[in-house]
C-alpha cells in the first residue's frame, strides 16, 4: 500500500537487487531496493524511520527559513517562497548559471558574495 493505494511485487531482479512493484488504481511500475519497499509500508520500521527523518529535514528547513528571515531585519526583506522551491539548480559555472531557471537567486547570491570579498 503506497500513499492508499494497493500494489504488488511482480518480480525480483536478483543482479539489481531491485523489486518491481505495480500499482493496481493506475498500473504505475516502481522499482524498489527492499529498504524502499520497507519505508513505504505503514507499520515498518523503516517506514516509522522514514517518516521521523522527513519530519526532522521538514523542520530543519522551516528552522533555516526562519533564520534567513531573522538575519533579513533591516534589510531587504527576504522572500521565503523561493526558499522552499524544490527547483533550486547547482550550475557548474557562469555560463549555466545563466541559464538557470532560478538565475535571479543566483545573480543575487552572486553579488552579495562578491561584496562580501571586497570588504
């Protein structure tokens, strides 16, 4: 049972040591190690476990919005939506940066970077 949805095992890949799991509202094919398979069962350990670690990333990031909120007093107030995004890219040189679907947070790190080294 996945997100209330029933699926079942189709078949083991013994190489990959992957499962082959199927979904039966939508026929959707999922392959899982067995500790993906573990989490996503309601009474496993592994499943309590995964919950507890998402709750403690969940609370990390409110924890570092709040903070970049805290530090943006007196400032140009920081939008924290952008925060949160889960569309931020890591560009591996200008070129990509600029590229970037979130180049304007680039350009902005960027800039605060460069006026950081000029102190």
């Amino acid at each position: 049972k996945n997100g209330g949805s029933h699926g079942g095992v189709i078949k083991y890949d013994v190489l990959k040591g992957l499962y082959k799991l199927e979904f039966a509202v939508d026929g959707e094919v999922h392959f899982m190690t067995f500790e993906d398979v573990l989490s996503v069962l309601p009474k496993s350990w592994f499943g309590k476990q995964a919950r507890a670690h998402q709750a403690r990333v969940i609370h990390s990031l409110a924890r570092a919005a709040h903070a970049a909120c805290y530090l943006g007093i007196g400032n140009k107030p920081i939008q924290v939506a952008p925060l949160l995004s889960e569309k931020f890219t890591e560009p591996g040189d200008y070129k990509m940066c600029c590229k970037a679907p979130d180049y304007s947070e680039w350009l902005t790190a960027m800039i605060k970077e460069i006026k950081e080294l000029e102190k």
